[in-house]
C-alpha cells in the first residue's frame, strides 16, 4: 500500500480554519485519498475523498495538489468537537483492492 | 440506519477463554472488515469479507483467531484460547464497495484478558 506523512500533531483555536496536510509522494493514478478522523472513545468515521479535484462537503474540503503528492483536509470553522486523530489513506481501487491502511495519522487539538 | 452495530461494547474475559466477538453490518453493504487498535499498533486490519467470503485474512495475528460471515446480516471473531496481549478495541466496519464513499465504523468491542 502506498505510504503516507503525516504530522504527529497540530494544534488550532477555536472557530478559525484548520489545515491538515498530507504527503503522498509514491501515489499511483488510481489511488484514492481518502481522510478519516477519530474521536476520543469511538470508531473512525469517514471524513472525504477525492482523486484529483478538490472536494466539499458538509464536514470539510480537501485540496489535492496538481502532481498529486499532497493533499490538504480543511477545517473551515473549528469547533472543539473536532479534537481528534486525522487519518490520511490512499485506496488503491485498480486491483480491487477495498482495504484501508491506517497510519498513525494527526492528533488535533482545538484550544477555546 | 441503526449503523454498524457491535456486541459487547465491553468484554473482560480471563486468559485461556474463549472469547466472541459479533458485529451487524448496515443492509446492503456487501464488504465488512475487522479491525484492532492498541496504543502500540494503532489501527491494524484483520480480516474483510465481500459477500460473506473472506477475501484477505493477512491480518489474522495467529491461527487462535478466526473470523465468520454465516450470512449478510452477522459476523463473528474468535479468540480461542484468548491471552492477555489480545486486549483491545475491536472495530467491525462495513462499507458499500468502490465508489459509495467510505467505510462506516461500528463503536468497538473493549476487549481486556486478565
């Protein structure tokens, strides 16, 4: 599986934007980037993913850069519910392959 | 949608049992993984299925652990006999397949062997 570098952790106040960058430097064409966080005490919960263009949702953006390598999560308006651990995954889809690979992903801390 | 649903959300178990762990996945999902995490290993992939059949079991730490998928509807993990470096939190998840997005994560199983 493609390997991903990811800052052990980032610290944000609350109610200001948050980015979260990943690089990815081996990705492959058809790897997805996908990001998942983890809040304290529960399962990962599906955050976005994209291929190649920026992505919106109601939780966050992603950015991905030109060439691929990077990826940035953004956190428009951060809460303190969003304190969590921040996983970045690439899903390689052209062999099938459906497994997702957690890295030690980027501990978040939003201060009030 | 009730979601991913586990059972037990706690399990404290003594060495050398047997231990069970069950996990409903959301209907119409037709791929479901197990899931470890331990402060050390972090988030580590056990085994998946797609339609009830075991795909990859790479993950499976030792031949004590096996995973099931009788039907859609129901998945099981067993350790037996557990030991005490099986304590942690187990995920079941499930997702819809290529292109639905992600994988949606049950609450876990807190496994502690004494």
């Amino acid at each position: 599986d493609a390997k991903t570098t990811q800052p052990n952790s980032m610290e944000s106040n609350e109610e200001e934007p948050v980015h979260l960058p990943c690089n990815h430097s081996t990705i492959s064409g058809t790897d997805y980037i996908h990001w998942y966080r983890q809040l304290p005490s529960q399962g990962p919960e599906y955050v976005i993913h994209g291929l190649t263009s920026n992505v919106n949702n109601r939780m966050a953006s992603l950015a991905i850069a030109e060439d691929r390598k990077s990826s940035t999560l953004i956190l428009h308006r951060a809460t303190l519910r969003d304190a969590a651990v921040y996983y970045c995954i690439l899903r390689d889809t052209d062999q099938g392959a459906q497994k997702l690979v957690f890295g030690q992903g980027t501990r978040l801390t939003i201060n009030p | 949608d009730a979601g991913v649903i586990q059972s037990p959300r706690h399990e404290v178990t003594e060495m050398g049992q047997e231990v069970t762990l069950r996990c409903k996945p959301i209907s119409g999902h037709d791929y479901l993984f197990w899931y470890r995490q331990t402060m050390m290993r972090g988030l580590e992939l056990l085994i998946y299925f797609n339609n009830n059949v075991p795909i990859d079991d790479s993950g499976m730490p030792e031949d004590r652990f096996s995973a099931k998928m009788p039907n859609a509807s129901f998945s099981t993990l067993k350790i037996q006999p557990s030991e005490p470096r099986d304590s942690a939190v187990y995920f079941c998840a499930t997702s819809g397949g290529l292109g639905l997005g992600g994988y949606t994560f049950g609450s876990g199983t807190r496994l502690t062997v004494v």
